[in-house]
C-alpha cells in the first residue's frame, strides 16, 4: 500500500492542490518500508489524482480538498482522509496505521 501526503512547509498542507511536494510512503505489513518525495506536476483540475494513481497511491492524508478533486480521488480509486492536523508527514501516516488519526472537518469547502 502507498500513502501520499501533500506538504508545503515540512507539514501536511491545508490544501492537497497548493503543496510544495508529496512524501508517497510504502506500507507493508502494518509498517513503514520507505518513503519518496516527489513533485507534482503543475497545478490544473484532475491532474494531481491521475498523477498519484500513476504512482500507486492508495490513500491520500491532508488538511482538505475541494469537492470536484474528492470525485476525481474517488474515480481514480483513492481513498481519501481530509481533516489532518498540521503535523509532520511521517507522523500522520504513523498515526493512521496505528488508527490513531484524529481527523477533524475538511478545512477546503470550496
């Protein structure tokens, strides 16, 4: 499994769209077997979630999305966890395979 978390600032981004790069971490057998740090192609309507499908993320964590970019996550069969805190990459993902992720509302709602 693969779990893509945008960042802009060392921290998740409040906007999956607006992040400086992605940390793409591979997940096997409940644990962390490494991460990539990539840059996303350059910012336009379904490009990031085409991109990260090509990458074999299956789940992305961050601080919001807006609602066309969740349908898109959704067609290209991506989970996606909005709500994030503002934490480090490494420690969300921790926390999410530890199902001790608090997420809170989608800060993106338009």
């Amino acid at each position: 499994m693969k779990i893509a978390v945008p960042v802009v600032g060392g921290r998740v981004s409040p906007h999956f769209g607006r992040s400086d790069y992605f940390v793409i971490f591979e997940v096997e057998g409940g644990g962390l077997k490494g991460e990539e740090i990539l840059r996303p192609p350059p910012h336009a309507p379904g490009v990031i979630p085409k991109w990260l499908r090509e990458e074999g993320a299956d789940v992305v964590i961050t601080g919001g999305m807006g609602p066309r970019a969740l349908g898109i996550f959704a067609q290209c069969g991506i989970k996606v966890l909005t709500g994030a805190p503002n934490l480090e990459p490494e420690a969300l993902v921790r926390q999410h395979l530890q199902g001790t992720l608090a997420l809170k509302e989608n800060i993106c709602e338009h």
